[in-house]
C-alpha cells in the first residue's frame, strides 16, 4: 500500500493529467445529481409554493412529514427505491434496477422534500409580505405561484443548490439501488468506498479531492446568492 504522501501526489497528478478513468466517474456523477435535482427542482418548486398558498385538511400534517422528510436516511430512502425497482416491485418491469436511472430515483427521493420544503419557506414569507398586492391585481392562488416563485429566484436557486450539494455527496441510497458497477454506476461517492477497502488510496484521494471542490464550489455559489438575497431585500 502506498504511502499517505505519495498517494496524495499520485492523486493530484490524476486530476491534473485528467486521468480518464476519473473523468469518467466524474462524468457519471455529475450526470445523475444535476438529472435528480433538475425533476426534484420541477416537483418540488410548484408543489412547495402550493403548500404555502393554500389551507386545507391535513396541510399541517403534510408540513410535518415533508420536514421529516429532509432528514430521511440515504439508506432508507435506498432500501425503498430498491423494493419499488426490484422484479418483484410494482416498477419491477422497467428494468431500472442497478442503472443510471434507479440512482438518479434515489438521488430524487433524498432532495424533493428538502427543495419543496425550503420552497414552502420562502414562498411563504414572500406572500405574508405582498398577498394585498396579489388580491388587488386580482390573481388567483394558481396564477400567484409562478409570480412568487419568480421573486424569490435568487432565495430559490440557493434552495436548488443545496439539493444539488445533498445529492453529490450522497453514497448509501445509491450504492443500494446502483450496485456500483464499474463503468456503468460508479460515481464518485462509491468508488470513493470501493478504492479505499481495495487500498487504491491514489484514486479515491483524487475523487475525494474533485468532490471536495465541487461541493465547496456549490456551497460558495450558495452563500454568494443568499448575500444578494438578502442586499436585494434591504
């Protein structure tokens, strides 16, 4: 097994040389998180702002559980996929089980009601402050949400990349319903796992450090946003 320091350079030398292998799992990873944030992103923005806007039986409840949702455990939320995907799941047929496909499954199940839930936040508060101007311009609930849910974009976008950021550095839920097959499901999370146990630490440090920028970047990009949010709104 290597040592600590020579593994480490070894590792940069990968990233730098954009080592093929590496840039494959990269590919592979950003491909899944950036497809489940974008269909976590189209359910959860509406649904959020619908939460936000109307009152019926059950809403508090439904609040309650979305919330807990955002704690959900990757395994857990892997374990259901899996049971749902699996040939003797109602989804059996499709044949999604240990493909690109089940992760980005996975991958959504864990952001949606993190995304639908900070929606609900936001959208909230936005319409505590403007629901007299709504009212007087005559817009109806429905037509208030693409309003409102425009208004908070910069709030929102920040909402998204905190999905994005959840679902990049996710491992459990997709290695359960993914399988981690070489060339075909391995992201960067897993092969992070698997490199390691096999003692390639070069690989797994150079994933590790791709990750690491990647997630800083996100989480930069984040904190950029919420300073203009918050600059914007006085």
């Amino acid at each position: 097994m290597p040592t600590s320091d020579s593994a480490f350079i070894t590792a940069l030398n990968l990233v730098l040389g954009l080592d093929p292998a590496l840039l494959a799992i990269v590919a592979l990873s950003l491909q899944v998180s950036l497809a489940a944030v974008l269909i976590a992103a189209l359910i959860g923005l509406p649904l959020g702002a619908a939460l936000a806007l109307w009152r019926f039986p059950g809403r508090g409840l439904l609040i309650v559980v979305l919330n807990a949702l955002m704690g959900l455990p990757p395994v857990v939320a892997g374990l259901a996929v899996y049971l749902l995907l699996s040939r003797a799941g109602p989804l059996g047929q499709f044949g999604l089980l240990f493909t690109p496909g089940a992760m980005v499954v996975a991958q959504v199940v864990l952001i949606l009601p993190i995304i639908a839930a900070l929606t609900r936040q936001q959208v909230e508060e936005l319409h505590g402050e403007y629901a007299e101007q709504l009212t007087s311009l005559g817009l109806t609930r429905l037509r208030r949400i693409p309003t409102l849910l425009w208004d908070a974009r910069l709030g929102l976008i920040t909402v998204v990349l905190a999905g994005f950021s959840r679902a990049s550095a996710e491992v459990g839920a997709v290695m359960i319903v993914g399988g981690n097959i070489d060339g075909v499901t391995r992201v960067m999370t897993t092969a992070i796992v698997l490199e390691t146990s096999k003692g390639n630490l070069a690989l797994a440090l150079g994933l590790g450090l791709v990750l690491l920028v990647l997630v800083t970047l996100i989480n930069g990009a984040a904190h950029l946003l919420g300073e203009m949010a918050r600059r914007r709104l006085g």
